[in-house]
C-alpha cells in the first residue's frame, strides 16, 4: 500500500517552515538552490501562501517586488538579492542598470517581464487580513493605497508597450516571459530565432538537477541567451523591441491572466474607492484581453492559441495555454463545455494513468509531451493551483474542490517539488520550491 504521505496539519507546518527557511529578509528565494532570487510571478504567488500566516509578511514581499519596478511601468522577471550568487544568467549578463533607461536605481534586476498574477496575491492579502484585528486589515489598506498607483502602472504598461496595436493579447519577446520557458508552444517560434556570436556562459541549472532530461538543451539555451543579446542591443526599450526581437509571440495565456488579473483589481479598486479613472480602465483592458483571447478559439471546441507575430502563423499546441478561456470568461456555453471536457478528460486531468488527476503542462497524447522535461509534460502544482483558484471565482465550486483535493494528495510527500512526472508522481526540478509550499499553505489555510 503506498505511504499516505503527511496529514494536513504536519504538510501545513512543513510547508511553512520551508517558506521560512527560503526568507531572505524582505524576499524570497523561489528556490535556495536553483532559484536563490526573487522571481516576479512566484513572488506573487508567495504572497498567497504567506498572507495566512503573517499578512505583514505578504505586504513585505509584494513591497520589494514593487520597489524594483522599473519607470516605464514593468515588474521585472527577476530582482536580484545582494551577494547572492548560483544563478546564470546573472545582473551583469542582463546589464540593465548599464543599459536601460527604465531600470530602477539602487536594484539590480532582468530586464523581460513574466505573468501578472499579482492582482490576485493582493486580493488574497485582502481577504485574509478580514479575519485578524483592525491593525492588521490597516497594514492591507495602508499598502493599497501606496501600491495603487504602482500596480495600475504596471498593468497599464502590459496593455500599452505590450498591445500596442490594440488586438488584446500581450507580446512577448522571450519564451521567459511566458514563466512556461519551454514549452512546445515556442518550438516554431524558437526556430525561427538563429544565434549570433554569444558570449561565453556556463550554465547553473545543471549543476543543481544533475538529469539533462528534466531540463532545457545546451541549443535552446543559446537560443535563450542570443534573445537577450537582442534586447540588450535594443537597450530594452520598449518601441525598439519591437522590430529588434527574432521572437515575438501573442501570448493567449498570459492575456488570459492579465485579463482577469484586470477584473480583480477593478474590482478591489470599486471596493476601495480607488480613482474612478484607473477602475474603468482596468475595466476595459480586462474586456478587450479577454475579446482577445477569445478571438483566437476554436469555434467547437473552445482551445486558444498563441499568434507569431514572426511569421503571421497561428500555434495550436496541446498544452495549458489552450485553456485559457478557462481563466478569464468569455467564450460561449457550447464551447466552454467543449473545453472543460477537454480539461477533465482523457487528454488532461482525466487521463488513465495519471498519477493525480491534475492537468500536466502538455497533453499526455501529443507528440510534443515529455514526461519529466520541465514545461513539455510535468505537472506543475501552481498551475493546479491557478486553475482551483479561477474556477472557484468562475463559480465551478466542484471542479475547484476536486483540483484543490488532488493537489493536496500530490504535494502530501512534502517534497514541494518544483514540478511533477505526471504518471509516477516522482517530484522533480527543484526541491523546496516557495510557490509550491505556497499553493499548499493556501489550500489549507
């Protein structure tokens, strides 16, 4: 019979002695080992998982997230921790402080973007800083309202700098930024991007997790490493990027997120009388994102796609991106229905031999899936996560108690794997990873 793992309450505790043990100060590492940064979307998601145990802490970590933001408006993918080393590429690969006008003084960070998820981590510090004393809920709103603006910048930069033709999908001009580096989504475009002469470089996630199958080719790497050569040519500034970049991809699920990552803060904004300007546009974008990924939809079956703006061509891969109209609304009755099954069925969570009925990255019948390579099949339980938490908001209540029960069934090793193999349920990547520590302490909580 197999070990039934940790009981809630001793998972709980582990999981959040490992957010401890990965606090930096005022930051924390995504990973003490392969991640020993503050990476933008986990720091979100750590915010989550920490607001039920200190809402202080949460507002602390959302500050040094913020406090890196750069002029333009751009939460950066990466802020570095002072005299930490182990990662590459590191602040002077990226040269930002050198070479961007926008980058902020005093910080050294990336100088690409990733999902917007952070909304969603204020309105969970919202919530549970309800069920503490008047102190509490005060350090909240006292943070809103310094942060308002900040947070309005930002999503005001995706929707301007990164739309800026109006269509309603966000480009991106790096697999990176999409935080699914890479996933089968991004094989043609990648393809299309041909290195230069780049500099020497030696990688630091293979000394971490030592198995070249879980991790991304020394090829795709150059390829990586040749894009940001682009924008550090581009000086990083946003209208020269444009036509600088080798790769520039719509991206469907990141519009999905901000989409709805628009909706929620419109919405925290409506409930504190925040400037009636800034909540009609979130209101606006969240509206035309969400046209926009709807427009890129099957008709029958509801699966979105990404758009190269390379080559003019549309990507329809089997992964979680197609699931997008999932995330933010949209699309019509028939084809939601269509989508769900897809996402509940054999293709995806309901697959025979999945380990724990969770959505893996990449659909286990394509050709494409992997099934310990990073973004090309695991499961990754903060997507488990984002899903349980969309579909309780879309008022799926059933569907959202069955992810979240799966979730917490997997993660109940305690290992707090950075991803999954979806069939053994083997963890893989990297160990003690904040957000799935993260994703568990809120499932709980």
């Amino acid at each position: 019979m197999a070990d039934p793992g940790f009981t809630p309450t001793q998972l709980s505790a582990r999981a959040a002695y490992l957010l401890r043990g990965n606090d930096l100060g005022t930051m924390t590492s995504a990973a003490p080992r392969l991640y020993p940064h503050m990476w933008s979307w986990d720091a979100a998601f750590v915010a989550v998982g920490l607001a039920p145990l200190s809402v202080e802490r949460a507002v602390v970590e959302l500050d040094t997230l913020l406090s890196a933001q750069w002029r333009n408006g751009m939460i950066p993918h990466i802020v570095f921790a002072e005299g930490v080393d182990g990662y590459f590429p590191g602040p002077d690969r990226w040269a930002c402080t050198d070479l961007a006008s926008a980058a902020p003084p005093g910080v050294r960070t990336s100088g690409i973007t990733q999902p917007p998820v952070h909304a969603i981590a204020v309105q969970r510090i919202l919530d549970h800083s309800r069920r503490h004393g008047r102190s509490t809920r005060a350090v909240a709103e006292e943070f809103l309202d310094r942060r308002w603006t900040d947070l309005v910048r930002w999503h005001r930069w995706l929707a301007e700098s990164r739309d800026p033709t109006g269509v309603g999908r966000i480009t991106l001009y790096h697999g990176w930024e999409s935080g699914m580096d890479n996933s089968p989504r991004w094989d043609a475009a990648y393809s299309n991007v041909v290195p230069g002469p780049v500099p020497p470089y030696r990688r630091a996630d293979t000394d971490v997790v030592a198995d070249p199958s879980q991790r991304p080719s020394n090829a795709e790497y150059d390829r990586y490493l040749w894009l940001l050569e682009e924008m550090k040519q581009a000086r990083y500034d946003d209208a020269g990027l444009v036509s600088a970049m080798s790769f520039a991809v719509e991206d469907v699920f990141v519009s999905a997120v901000f989409s709805l990552a628009c909706d929620v803060l419109a919405t925290i904004g409506e409930e504190h009388a925040a400037p009636k300007s800034d909540v009609r546009d979130l209101h606006e974008w969240s509206a035309r994102f969400r046209n926009g990924v709807v427009a890129t939809t099957d008709p029958r079956t509801g699966a979105a796609r990404d758009h190269d703006l390379r080559t003019g061509r549309w990507i329809g891969t089997e992964t979680l991106a197609m699931f997008a109209p999932l995330l933010c609304g949209g699309l019509g009755r028939d084809a939601e229905r269509a989508l769900l099954r897809t996402f509940e069925g054999p293709r995806f969570s309901g697959h025979p031999d999945l380990r724990f009925a969770v959505p893996p990255s990449t659909s286990p019948v394509s050709g494409d899936f992997r099934s310990r390579e990073y973004w090309r099949g695991p499961v990754w339980p903060v997507m488990t996560w984002l899903f349980s938490w969309a579909f309780a908001r879309r008022g799926w209540a059933e569907r959202s108690r069955h992810l979240r029960a799966e979730g917490l069934r997997q993660a109940s090793d305690g290992s707090f794997a950075e991803y999954y193999e979806p069939f053994t349920g083997e963890p893989l990547g990297s160990m003690q990873q904040s957000w799935t520590a993260a994703a568990v302490l809120d499932w709980l909580g």
